[in-house]
C-alpha cells in the first residue's frame, strides 16, 4: 500500500457530499474512510486493531485516530475497503454465493470467539465500559467495569451490578429483553 497522509478536518467534511450530509463515515482519498461524530468513540479504534491482533477476521487498518478540539468530534481513520454493499446486491446473488456468504460470516464468527477472552467485565485494557447501559456520572467500577471475572464472588457481583443497571432503563417497548439480560449467565 502506498504511504499514505493523513487528512486535515476541514478535508474529511468536504467529502461529504448531499443528500448524504448526515454520514458519519465518509471515503477521503483513495486509501481511507473516516469515521467521525460527536458519539464516536476512539475505543472502536482500539478493538479493531485487538481483533486484527488477535485474529484472522478481516477488520480495516486503522491509520490513526483524533479528536478536534473545538467540537470535540473524534475520528478514526482507516484503510478504505472496497466493496458492495450486501443489501443492495442480495436479491441478486444465486443461493451458492448467498451461502459462500454465510459460510464467511460463520468462520469470522468463529474466529471471533477464539479471542482469548481478558480475565475481567469491561473494555479493553482494563476501561470502564463506554456504553451508556453501563455509565455512571461517579464511574462507579461496579457498574461500568473492569469487574473482576473469577472467582465466582467477583462473577455474582458483576451481575449483581449489570442486573441493577439494566433495571433502571426506562422501557423502550423490549421490556422483555432486560430481565433475561439481566438474569443470564453471559460468562460464556
């Protein structure tokens, strides 16, 4: 691949173009997409170079990450992967190919859950989970991780502490899907 320079913000918003204004992730240049948004979280960054580290599934190189300091955005700059999009060419693939397809999906999968997985409940290199469900104005380790995963006291309090968190969602109409969460065993 041929080195490549890294664009300036002002670059990255120019290739936006309409009626498309709203994307968050953009092609700049020949050789990178951007990702970028005030929600962007640099962690993503992270986890796709720990699966490319740590795995054959195919994940795009990250080139670098940044944040601009006068909206705060964050960016993540990565190897542009061609390629069409499945839901616009479904309809058109013969069951062979549709199977190929499921057949890929399945060893990324697979690959995925060889992954050794970290000896605690957070993100990656022992971070408090990102996500909101698990966000806590005082980051409260209990609530947003890292939680130890063994021995099993360590496992009951994660799910003491996940278990409390999820019961104070408000309802988005999946009222259903917070108890099993709430009550299963996730340990793998």
């Amino acid at each position: 691949m041929p080195k490549y320079v890294i664009p300036l913000f002002d670059e990255i918003r120019a290739s936006l173009s309409p009626p498309d204004a709203s994307a968050t992730v953009v092609r700049v240049g020949k050789h990178a997409a951007v990702k970028f948004g005030a929600r962007i979280l640099l962690l993503e960054a992270e986890n796709l170079r720990y699966v490319s580290e740590n795995s054959d599934v195919p994940v795009p190189k990250v080139f670098t990450t940044m944040t601009e300091p006068e909206t705060g955005y964050s960016f993540i700059v990565m190897e542009y992967v061609n390629g069409q999009r499945l839901d616009a060419i479904w309809e058109s693939l013969t069951s062979e190919e549709k199977h190929d397809i499921g057949k890929q999906t399945q060893t990324a999968l697979e690959d995925l859950r060889k992954i050794p997985i970290p000896g605690y409940f957070g993100a990656l290199d022992r971070q408090p989970f990102p996500d909101g469900v698990f966000w806590t104005q005082e980051r409260n380790p209990e609530t947003s991780g890292p939680v130890p995963r063994r021995p099993a006291e360590a496992d009951s309090r994660s799910k003491s502490s996940i278990g409390k968190t999820l019961a104070g969602i408000p309802s988005t109409g999946n009222s259903a899907t917070v108890p099993s969460l709430a009550a299963s065993d996730h340990s793998g």
